[in-house]
C-alpha cells in the first residue's frame, strides 16, 4: 500500500504542475483551487508513504516521478521538444526511480 501511495503522490504532484501552468494561463479560483487541492493531496500520499518507505528513497522516487512526468506531459501536451537528448535523459530518471525501487 506505501509503494501505491508515492505513486500516486507522484501523480498528484504532476497533476498539480499542470494546474499551475493552467493556473498562469486563465487566473481562475477553479485552476487555483485545483492546483493547491493537487499538492495537498500529493503532500499527504507522500506523508503516508515514507511512514512506510525511507525517507531517502521515497523522496527520490516522489521527485522522479514527477519531473519526468512533468517533462512527458510537456512534450504531449504542451508540445515541448522531444529531441533525443531530453528522452534519453527522462529514460535515465526513470531507470533510476526502477532502480531505486528493486534495491529498496
């Protein structure tokens, strides 16, 4: 159930980016309230988590999650470059969080 939770923190920490890039483009109390609701409830997966998870491997995975799915819904998205330098580098944030995963 921990290993759900920080994903699912992960997912709500991106959700909440993209409400904050939302949030710059159309300053609605929607967006905002979408936004902050996104982080609480990443900060509060992420608290449950790391009950059960050290703190040095949930964060990095928590962390990893979200900027590499930051950078992929940027490039599906929002059209950001998806050149191979930035893939290959997103592969190695993921490999990482997988890695982190099988010796934690």
């Amino acid at each position: 159930m921990a290993w759900t939770m920080l994903i699912l923190a992960g997912v709500f920490e991106m959700l909440a980016v993209v409400m904050m890039n939302q949030w710059h483009k159309v300053k609605s109390h929607i967006n905002f309230s979408l936004m902050i609701l996104a982080f609480l409830l990443s900060f509060v997966c992420l608290a449950y988590a790391l009950s059960y998870i050290s703190m040095s491997v949930g964060y990095a995975i928590w962390t990893g999650i979200g900027a590499a799915g930051g950078a992929l819904i940027g490039i599906v998205l929002y059209k950001e470059s998806a050149n191979w330098k930035r893939v290959f580098f997103l592969l190695l944030i993921v490999g990482a969080v997988i890695g982190l995963k099988l010796v934690g």
